[in-house]
C-alpha cells in the first residue's frame, strides 16, 4: 500500500484512489484503519474536504454524517463480535485534534486488552507504543475488509437509504 493516500484522505477518497476506502455512505467515506491494532478498527471520513470539525457541517449534513457513524459503528460491532467472542463494545469518537479534517473512530474494544488501556480511549495503544509493525493493515486483512463491506452494505439497506 502506498503512502500517498495518507497525505489527503479525504480528496483520495473523493478520486476513488484511496485504498482504505469500504464503502462511500451519505456524508462521507467508510475507511479501514491503516494500523488494525484492534481487528476492524475503522474511520469515517467526511466528504467535505473544507470540512474540519462537525459544526462546519450544516444541520441537514451533521446529521447525515452521525448517521453514517451510526451505520458504520453497527457494522464493525457485528463484524467484530461474529469474529471475537471477547468483542465488548464499540466506541465512536469525533476528536480531530492530529488530522484537520472532519472524520470519526469507530473502534472495536475486547476483553483481551491490556488492562491499563481498557478504560482510556483506544488512542492510549498508540501513546504507550503497544502498536507494532505486526499491526499495519496488509493482505493480511482482506477478509476482515469483505466482512465489514458486506455488513456496511446490509446495515445501509435496513436503513432504506
């Protein structure tokens, strides 16, 4: 996988270059992470480049945008828990602080992490460095990508949308 995409995710995605894309939803982008430290960790990106935050939406698109979260949060967690009995829960957060551009983590926890992590958001991996080369998304990963498709897909149609 090239490093290019990494230097505009959002405008990769748009050109249909970016090689982490799931499937496109109604606000933006559904992603799989490029480290899979916690297996089916995803990112929702918007599709509004100018975007940097969720109150640059409008209304009508804030709402579009949690709603592909949503969808996308619903699909890692059956994904995730048909993969992993010890799947816990899904936790969805909007923080933007490192990359300027609107997007959301929706990472999947497990009983299995290590228990100072367990109550900290799942960025606490990465700060105390137990997120290793091992970890980087790869070939290795091509059927974790088609089970989250598949899901993103069935969770769109039970919306209707």
């Amino acid at each position: 996988m090239t490093e290019d995409f990494r230097a505009d995710r959002v405008g990769t995605a748009l050109a249909g270059t970016n090689p982490t894309v799931l499937r496109r939803l109604r606000a933006g982008f559904a992603v799989i992470a490029d480290v899979q430290h916690l297996p089916g960790y995803c990112v929702l990106i918007s599709d509004d480049p100018a975007a940097d935050q969720l109150t640059d939406l409008t209304p009508e698109r804030q709402l579009a945008f949690l709603e592909d979260m949503a969808i996308l949060g619903r699909a890692v967690a059956a994904v995730a828990a048909r993969r992993d009995p010890d799947f816990r829960r899904i936790n969805l957060e909007i923080q933007g602080n490192t990359d300027a551009f609107l997007h959301a983590h929706v990472t999947p926890r497990y009983a299995w992490e290590p228990a100072d992590v367990v109550g900290w958001p799942a960025a606490l991996h990465h700060w105390t460095k137990q997120v290793g080369a091992g970890h980087e998304l790869g070939p290795q990963h091509d059927e974790l990508r088609a089970e989250l498709t598949a899901e993103i897909d069935r969770q769109v149609a039970a919306t209707g949308r």
